[in-house]
C-alpha cells in the first residue's frame, strides 16, 4: 500500500515538471519583454474624476524622458489628466505590436502612440490607429507643420492616401568613408551619382590583403541592406504589397554583396561589428545614418577623418528612409484631449529635444538642416536630409514580420555559402508567399 | 487519547495540510494546467490575435508543422542540444565538481569555486556581448589566437556547420558552474573513509572516481542530468543572444521556432501545435530517463 502510494506520488510530481517544463517552453520569449519600464508623469493616480490617457512610446531612458517633459507641458495646461507613459525597448517591432495588443487586450489600450514605420501598415490593416487628415485640416499648427515634412516620410505614414501619423523623427543610409585612407592611396573622395562600379574598384583598392584593412564593411540586417536594391531599382514587394523577393533587381544586388563577401572586401557581414571596425580604422567605407554619429565622435572622429557621401547607384539615385510617427488610437478614452496630447509630443520644443537626443534626424527640413541641432560632423552632414528626400521607405508591409525574419535568414545562407543568391531568395519567396496566405 | 478522538485528529491535520498545499495548487492550476490546456485547444484553431476570434481548423496545424523542414530542421536542432549540452554541462561540471572537491588546500578550493561558479551569476545579455566578440570571424579573439596556431579562419557565427558549437560553448560556460556547485554537494557526502580503504587496496585515482565517486554522488549526478537535459530542450537564451538562430536556421531551437512563429508571425495556432510537440518530447525523453535510471542511480 506504502509503495503504491509513494509510486502515485512520484508520478504526479513527475507530471508537475513534465507540465511546468512545458508551460516555460510555450512562454519562451517572456523574458525579451520583461525589460519594460513603465513611468507615470502623475503617480498620484487622481481621485477618480481626472481621466487616464495612456502613450506607448519606444526607445531608450532619453526617448522616455523627452515624452515625459513632453507630457509635463500638457499637464500644465490640463492638470487634472493622468497620462501614463510606457516606454519599452524595440529590437523588433512585432514586439511592439504584441505588448500593445496586451494593453489593449487587458482594458489599457494606449491613446497616443510613437509607431515605427515598419509597424504601420500592420497597426492600419488591423484597425488599431485613426487617420488624422480631418484633424490636421482643423488646426492650424499641425497644417503648417505637415507642410514641412519631407513629401517621402509622409507617403510612408499613409495607407490609402489617407495619413496616419505625424513623423517625430527619421532614419536613413549614407556611405561614410575614411578620408586618410583615401588620401593614403591617392584616391578622389567618392561624389554623390558615383556608379557601383567605382564604390567596387574603390573598395577593392583599399583593401589590404592581410586582412587588416576592408574597402567596405557590410552590415546583414534588414534596414542596413536596403540602399543595395534601392538604388537598383528593385524592392521587396510590388506596387501592390506582394512580394518580390527574387525579382531579377533583387537578386542581382545580392549577387553583387556575395561578391563583395567572396572576394573578402567585406568582413563576414553576419558577425562582424562593423561600426566599431570603421572608427578603429579598420574599414575604409561603412554605410549608417545619424545614429552612429555620437558614437564615432566620442571615439576620437573629428571632421578630418571621415565625411559622408550619397549611396553608389546602379539603376537609380535612392536610399532607405525608417523611421517613427505619433499616431492616436482607434478609440482614444478621450478624443479631444488624446489630440491635444498629439499635438504636444509634435510641438516645436518636443520636436527640438528629440533631434538634440542625437539618435534620429528630424522630419522636417529646417531642423534637419541647423547646424545648431545636427551639429557640423562630418562635413556634410546635410546629406543625411538630401538621402531622406531621394530614399524608398524600409519595405513594411502588413506582413512585415514575416517578411523580415525570412529575408533575413535568406541572406544568412546566402553570406554563409549554404545557398546560391538565386535558389535562397526563390525559397524565401515561396516562404512569404505561404506564410501570408 | 481514545481512538475516535485520533482518527478526528488526523482529519483536521490533514485539512490543515491540503490547506497548505493549496497555494501551490493554485499557482500550477493557473500558470500551469490551464495554460497546457488552452495551448492544447490553440493548436486546433486558427487562432486570429488583433480580433480574438478563433476558428476550429483540426489539424491542419499540425499537419503544416510536420511538412514544414524548418520545424523539422529545429527538432534536429533541438535533439542536438539536448544531447551536447547535457553532457557538456554534466561532464564538465563533474570534472570541475571533483578538481575542486578537496585535491588542493581549502583556500585555493574556494576560490576556484567562485570562479567556475560565476558565469552562472551573470546575465547572459551583458556577456553576450563580449561573447560575440570572441567568436567574430575576421576580427575575433578566438580567430586570432587559432591564428598563432596556424588555424584558418573559423566562421563560428558565420558557418551553419559551426554555429550550433558556439552555441555549445557559450551554454557550458554558462551553466556547467551550477552543475558543479550541485554535484560538490553530494561528493562532499562521500564518506572519506572508503575512499582512503580503496587507495590502501591499490585502486589507482580513475577507479576510486569509477567505482566510489561517481555511484555515491550519483543521486546529485541524475538530478543534474535531469535538469541539464530539460534546461537543453527548452534551449532559447543562449541562441538567442549569440545566433538568433541563424544562419539560416543552423541553429535554432524548437523554442527559438515557437517564439517566432507566435510573436513575430503572431501564428498561436502553430505555435500552440509546437509547443504541444515539444511536451511531447520532453515527456518521452523525461520518461526515458527515470526508466533508464534504476541501472546507475543508487539510492542509499
């Protein structure tokens, strides 16, 4: 009888962790989520008669405490709003959407909100934000204020030519190079129209045979290889949101980079950090937008040691243009002053903070071009601005999800040797086709 | 005490103790049971998240993961860490258990202990970083120092052949110490005195660790069996910092694969249908090893 039990106890604890084994493996990611800060500008939670708005920002402590004194400001003029603030960190913007769907699945559903381009069609296609021509239309600083943002960044934040958020803050890709490099090897600096032909024979002269020194450092991530089709004339989805992932431009762009990768003018673009690579002197070419720009010049990178130069083109003068926008919820808790909250996080003070944060580059022409905000390293920093107005959006369509991880993981076999260019991005695109249905 | 008193005792005692199970109780019931449950009926349905609205599709979930080679290419994946990782961190942590059990003097025991056992103590985020570093193909540490030997190149996190190694690497480093410190534990209950008959007896140091250490310790050695191997079928932080599963899918794990397709695809009704043959596994392989057991394991 003992046995017996003691053999019925055994099992059901051995069923316990069978079970507690499984419920961890379904909640895998949980962790990745668990890093979000929230922040309440009013911890006073009123005494019930003020109302609650809630913003979902992105971003770092800087971003968080930007919209904070965004919402400090508000709050003088409405003291009796509570707006609460959460700010997560996005690597990935289906992170994003899931963490706003939690808040809207458990009664919180977030008012205003700061959504990255490549989460727009997705928030659109599931009716999760309002368009805001009407009340753009009514106001006058906001009509004044959509008339400075660059033609491009407005077309990325509308669906059906109807627009769905206001641009805080935008990235894009340029080619910066290292001038000592170039003067060493009696090289002319590269001029914005240059062909890849001569980015090719530039790179491959300046690259070192004992491994010290790459012509170009290749970056394998979504957004960073962009500018390679763009200036092809080649995209990832056709003017009708399906996908071209193996349409002829694409794959002759990624021919060219696994050439690149093959003939060792690039290190291996899936580990190398090729940021840190370019400020040690160790690439002489390295495309990024602003947000490196901090970074290279507490590395000791001063206006003699590099400057910046329009993607080579192929077919087409272009880039990549990202980027975020505030953009109001389906159903604000309250639509009047969900609009005045709007407002703030775009006013002119909370539009100068975010450019001074260093990341982005503003969305309208006038801050992007102030030398007082943008600073005057490299030289010609005003191209990042010229980059935006020639660029294509990142490619986000309402699958953009699945889009990226399969494209990804396509680039990964075709840099790892495991697929030709042509066979990896045929699979990739008979995988997004099966994954949208 | 007469007998009817007794037996009204005994009932109050054991309402008191299902009392105090019942805390628990309720914790596996809603974080447990009823999740297992929920995630059992996802996996029939097609399961659409922006709306909340599900449709019952039997099981066409399944049958998509069973003709998709990437569940296929994980499950390999999977099987292959679950293998390597256990007995990575169960054989390491055994040898760095009885190196620093008492060969050297107390002090310097201590201090190795701290060493081995640190990584585990660490966020594997922060270190990720420095990991990567390491393993870069043309500028790692690694490389350079393979270099001085005369090696080529090793594409550690660029070669679909090698990045399921990095991998390796990175999760011994990271949770060997705990196997350590848990198998210290019962090697310092090994009575000293037997160990001391067998050297007299001639048994030379491979056997007095064969045929003493290890079937004393070895209840400490299956509980840590147990917990490596299911720690290595739910494998995900690893890859995730070092990898993210690539290249390609070289080396992502079936966890890696559910995360990906329930919160990037936001597809819960596969997801629901891998995580259900994931339990599967574990509850095969789980089974496996208590039956498997009873020949090594030697209670006392």
């Amino acid at each position: 009888m003992k046995s017996r039990m003691k053999k019925l106890f055994a099992l059901a604890l051995a069923g316990t962790m069978v079970f507690s084994m499984a419920a961890c493996s379904s909640g895998g990611s949980s962790d990745s989520s668990s890093s979000d800060s929230s922040s309440s500008s009013d911890s006073s939670s009123s005494g019930g008669e003020g109302t609650t708005l809630r913003v979902l920002n992105w971003g770092s402590t800087v971003e968080e405490s930007i919209a904070n004194d965004a919402i400090a400001r508000f709050n003088e003029e409405y003291p009796d709003v509570t707006v609460e603030q959460t700010c997560v960190p996005v690597t990935e913007w289906s992170d994003f959407i899931q963490k706003w769907i939690t808040m809207t699945t458990s009664g919180e559903a977030p008012d205003v909100i700061n959504l990255g381009l490549e989460a727009a069609q997705m928030a659109v296609e599931n009716d999760l934000i309002q368009p805001l021509d009407d009340i753009v239309s009514g106001d006058e600083y906001l009509t004044q204020l959509k008339g400075e943002f660059a033609e491009s960044l407005l077309t990325g934040f509308s669906v059906d030519g109807k627009l769905y958020g206001l641009p805080s803050g935008t990235q894009t890709m340029v080619m910066y190079f290292n001038k000592h490099m170039f003067d060493d090897a009696g090289i002319a600096y590269p001029e914005d129209g240059w062909t890849w032909d001569e980015f090719y024979d530039i790179a491959k002269q300046l690259t070192k045979d004992d491994g010290s020194v790459y012509g170009y450092g290749l970056a394998s991530a979504f957004f960073q290889l962009t500018p390679w089709w763009t200036s092809n004339g080649a995209y990832l989805t056709d003017d009708d949101g399906n996908p071209t992932v193996n349409s002829e431009g694409m794959v002759e762009s990624v021919e060219f980079l696994k050439k690149l990768v093959d003939e060792k003018i690039t290190p291996d673009p899936i580990s190398s950090d090729v940021y840190t690579m370019f400020s040690s002197s160790q690439l002489a070419m390295v495309g990024a937008g602003r947000w490196q720009l901090d970074a290279w010049q507490d590395a000791g990178l001063t206006n003699d040691d590099f400057d910046c130069v329009q993607w080579p083109v192929n077919k087409e003068e272009s880039s990549v243009y990202g980027g975020s926008a505030w953009c109001l919820g389906k159903n604000p808790t309250n639509q009047d002053l969900a609009v005045d909250l709007l407002k703030e996080m775009v006013s002119e003070e909370t539009m100068k903070a975010t450019a001074a944060g260093g990341q982005q580059i503003p969305p309208t022409e006038s801050l992007a071009t102030d030398p007082e905000i943008m600073g005057t390293t490299p030289d010609n920093i005003s191209g990042l601005w010229t980059a935006i107005t020639i660029s294509k959006p990142v490619c986000a369509p309402t699958y953009f999800g699945d889009l990226q991880t399969t494209f990804t993981r396509a680039m990964e076999e075709v840099f790892s040797g495991a697929q030709d260019p042509q066979a990896a991005l045929d699979a990739a695109q008979s995988q997004v086709e099966s994954a949208i249905g | 005490m007469s007998g009817k008193k007794k037996k009204r005792k005994n009932g109050k005692e054991t309402r008191a103790a299902y009392l105090f199970a019942l805390p628990s109780f309720i914790g596996f019931l809603g974080f447990v049971l009823i999740p297992v449950i929920w995630v059992l009926v996802t996996s029939f349905q097609d399961y659409n998240l922006f709306t909340g609205e599900s449709t019952f599709t039997g099981l066409s979930n399944y049958k998509e993961i069973l003709s998709d080679g990437r569940s296929l290419t994980a499950l390999k994946n999977t099987i292959w860490y679950t293998i390597l990782c256990s007995i990575g961190n169960t054989g390491v942590g055994l040898i760095l258990a009885v190196l620093v059990d008492d060969i050297l003097p107390k002090k310097v025991n201590v201090f190795f202990r701290s060493i081995y056992f640190f990584p585990s103590l660490c966020a594997l985020t922060f270190v990720s970083i420095i990991w990567q570093a390491f393993f870069q193909t043309d500028s790692g540490l690694i490389n350079y120092y393979l270099g001085l030997f005369g090696i080529s190149e090793v594409g550690w996190l660029s070669s679909q052949s090698m990045s399921k190694i990095a991998v390796l690497i990175l999760d011994v480093w990271k949770n060997a110490g705990m196997s350590m410190l848990l198998i210290l534990a019962g090697l310092q209950n090994v009575d000293k005195g037997l160990l001391e008959a067998a050297q007299i007896d001639g048994a030379g140091p491979f056997q007095r660790f064969r045929k003493i250490i290890v079937p004393l310790a070895s209840p400490q050695i299956f509980f840590v069996l147990i917990m490596n191997v299911t720690g290595a079928l739910r494998i995900y932080e690893s890859i995730y910092v070092l990898t993210g599963g690539g290249p390609g899918d070289s080396s992502r794990s079936l966890v890696m694969l559910i995360a990906e397709k329930g919160f990037t695809s936001f597809d819960y009704g596969v997801a629901s249908a891998l995580s259900m043959l994931l339990l599967v596994l574990i509850a095969i392989v789980t089974f496996i090893q208590f039956v498997g057991s009873r020949w090594w394991v030697h209670y006392e």
